[in-house]
C-alpha cells in the first residue's frame, strides 16, 4: 500500500467485497432449481470469506480472501423420467435456498449502497472544505 488508507480507500474497498458477494449471490440463485446425475457434481452454493484489513488502530476495511462451497448439500429428489436420473431414477437438485439467497442479496445492495452514500458524503465535504479557502 502507498500511503494511509482514507475514507475514499476504505469504501472502495467495501464496495469490491460487496460486489464480490453480490456476484456469488447471483450465481447462487441462477443455479438453483439446477440439477445434476450425482451428488458429487451437483451445484453448490458458493459464499465468500471476508477478513479485514487493518492499518493501524481505528482504520480498517473488508477484503475477500476467497470464494468457498456453503455447507448446504444437494437433496436427492425421485424423477425417473428426468434424463439425467441415474440408475434409482434419483436427480440430485442444487444445494441453493433461494429465499435465503434473495435475503443475502437485499442485504448485499443495501450495504453497498451504504458505502456509495459515505463516498458521496466525503466528496461533499471536501469540496465543501475547499470552497472555504476561496
């Protein structure tokens, strides 16, 4: 990092993770109802590790770490006509709660949105606190 971070840097960063987390979410929900021959290859939903990023006392921020597999497994659902059954006419749908998932990404917009307010409100005020010197 170059210099220290300032509030330009701490919500940019914010809005990456965010953005990261939204992706996820949209993935999640464009999978579910999916369905698969096994359960090994069936789609699960996926969640990204956050951690924060500290500077010196007072001064943090969120960055992603990495994007892993939920502990939701897929359910086995009877569909003998399904062409991707296997030999028990089992299909194994995704392992995805698209109301959770919908939750997930409400929260994500809003918290996003939060950081894009604190973005707005600093560039007000510095341009504020540079019109005194004229």
């Amino acid at each position: 990092m170059a210099g220290p971070m300032n509030v330009f840097d701490i919500a940019g960063r914010a809005m990456s993770a965010q953005l990261v987390r939204l992706n996820t979410t949209a993935s999640n929900l464009a999978n579910a109802g999916s369905v698969s021959g096994s359960k090994e290859s069936a789609f699960r939903a996926l969640k990204p590790v956050f951690s924060s990023v500290t500077e010196r006392a007072g001064v943090s921020t969120v960055k992603v770490d990495r994007v892993v597999q939920a502990g939701t497994a897929p359910v086995k659902r009877h569909a003998p006509d399904h062409p991707l059954a296997d030999q028990n006419g089992d299909v194994w749908e995704a392992g995805v709660d698209s109301a959770a998932e919908l939750v997930e990404m409400v929260e994500t917009a809003r918290q996003y949105q939060n950081n894009v307010q604190v973005l707005q409100t600093a560039k007000s005020l510095t341009l504020d606190t540079l019109r005194l010197g004229q």
